[in-house]
C-alpha cells in the first residue's frame, strides 16, 4: 500500500471494499481522490477492482460534500491496464471472457456517468483499461513524461464497443483507428494533440496544478455543470436538457450567481445531483 500523495495529503481515506483501489476526502474543498493502488503490479486493474468501482463511486457520489473527483494512481504510474496474468485465466472460458468484459465495461460506465466532474491525473504508463478509465473521465490532465495507449491489438482481445466508441467521439475515427490498429503508446505531446490529454504539465507541478483545478471545478454550479454532462452525454442533447432547465427555474443556483457577481464575491452554490433535487 503507498504512502499518502500530494493528491491525498490532509485526506481522510474512506472504506474501500477492495485492495487496490483507495478512496479519500476531507470534506472542506469539495475534491474527493480515487486511488488505484497496486504499484507492485504498476497498478494493474484485477477483476475485483472492476466489480467494486460502481459501488465505490456511488458512495463517493452520495457523500456530502463531494463535487469533483480525481482519478490517479500510486508511485507516479496511472495504471498499467488489466491484470494481464488474470486475463489468461479469464480467457480459458467463453463465459467467463463475457463476464469479466462487462464488469469491465460496467466500471467505466460507472466513472462516465460519475454526477460530478472528473479528472484523470495521469503519471507515467496509462495503458489499455488504465487509458480506459481515464477516458471516462470528463478530462485529463497528464505529466509530461506520461504515455498513453490502447494495446488489444497486441493481446487478440476484440476492444468492447463501448470504450471504442467513446475513444472515437473523443478523438476522431482516424486517431481512434491508429491507437487501436497499432497498440503503441504516445507520448504526452503528441497525446495532447490527439485530445486524449487537456493539459500537460512537468510531473513535479502536475498534481498541484490538478487539485487547483479540481477546487476550482467544486466552487462552480452542480446545476450548470450536471446539465452540461447529461447534455453532452445524451443522443439528445434537448431532451436530456429539459429537466434541468425546468428545475434551474426555481433552484436558487441562478439568484446566488447573479447576486455574488453583482456584490463581487464568490458565489456559494448548493450541492445538487440532479435535475429533480
């Protein structure tokens, strides 16, 4: 188990169900960090990670005070993908491949639809389902030093449709087509290009860089940014709006905005999780 982060310093860490996975919050500046935690294995993913993250992330989603997330791993590598030696045993049984491929697919719906922002802090290796969870996130920001990649094409494993597709959304069909093709890695430069990365920083400044934006996001309006997530992740757009308008018409959100710019504070929006809360 690592030692405490600059990401999880003055943190409390909260129950998690399984190892490798590690969870905290300090209940003052809105930012909860999740953790991936197996550096003797460069935090390699197993299938009891998989199956524990939804439940871990609605916690963190139901915990009071939480309104943005950060997703890292331990000892400067993001994660090195599934547990390569697990996949062998997976891939003995048709049925067994099915079931771990959606846990698999289940966990990264799960960070997708996570009702706050999320930022994938990527250090060194972010590899295949390591690269797969950061691309649930609704940003990363990466050190310079990080390399990204998705290698199925390197193992014979058929890429679920879900990650492909959202590797598509975010990068283009022809970038998408060369990192799933080719299986290398890219560099943060060049990740950055492609729009895997939002920001890339020298791997000394990057985690104080993340958790200043994180702040940043957890003072901004639970309303204005959870309607812009449901919208940007709808097939429609206006009709997954609609609620949100509708409820933003009487929520106080609005008033205290309008009221803090014109007495030139911070505005002090209340926590919301939905369009009907």
């Amino acid at each position: 188990m690592t030692d405490q982060t600059p990401l999880t310093a003055d943190r409390a860490e909260l129950p998690s169900p399984v190892p490798g996975l590690r969870a905290f919050h300090n209940g003052t500046d809105g930012v909860a960090v999740l953790l991936l935690d197996r550096p003797e294995r460069r935090n390699a993913v197993t299938l009891a990670m998989w199956q524990a993250l939804p439940g871990l992330l609605a916690a963190l989603a139901a915990r009071p005070g939480v309104r943005a997330l950060l997703v890292t791993g331990a000892e400067r590598t993001f994660s090195a993908g599934a547990d390569i030696g697990e996949l062998a045993q997976v891939y003995g049984e048709p049925a067994s491949a099915d079931a771990y491929h959606a846990r698999n697919v289940e966990a990264e719906q799960a960070l997708a639809a996570f009702p706050h922002p999320t930022l994938a802090v990527v250090h060194g290796s972010c590899v295949g389902g390591g690269c797969q969870l950061a691309l649930a996130c609704d940003l990363r920001f990466g050190a310079a030093d990080a390399r990204l990649g998705i290698t199925p094409a390197k193992l014979g494993v058929v890429y679920p449709a879900v990650p492909t597709a959202r590797l598509a959304a975010l990068v283009g069909p022809a970038r998408a087509k060369y990192l799933l093709f080719s299986g290398e890695l890219v560099d943060a430069e060049r990740a950055e290009r492609f729009g895997l990365l939002d920001e890339v920083h020298p791997a000394e400044r990057l985690d104080g860089r993340a958790l200043e934006f994180a702040r940043l996001l957890a003072r901004r309006s639970p309303q204005t940014i959870g309607a812009a997530k449901a919208a940007l992740a709808a097939s429609d757009p206006a009709a997954a709006l609609a609620p949100w308008e509708q409820r933003s018409r009487e929520a106080p959100d609005v008033r205290e905005g309008l009221a803090a710019f014109l007495e030139r504070r911070e505005p002090s929006f209340p926590d919301r999780l939905g369009p009907t809360e």
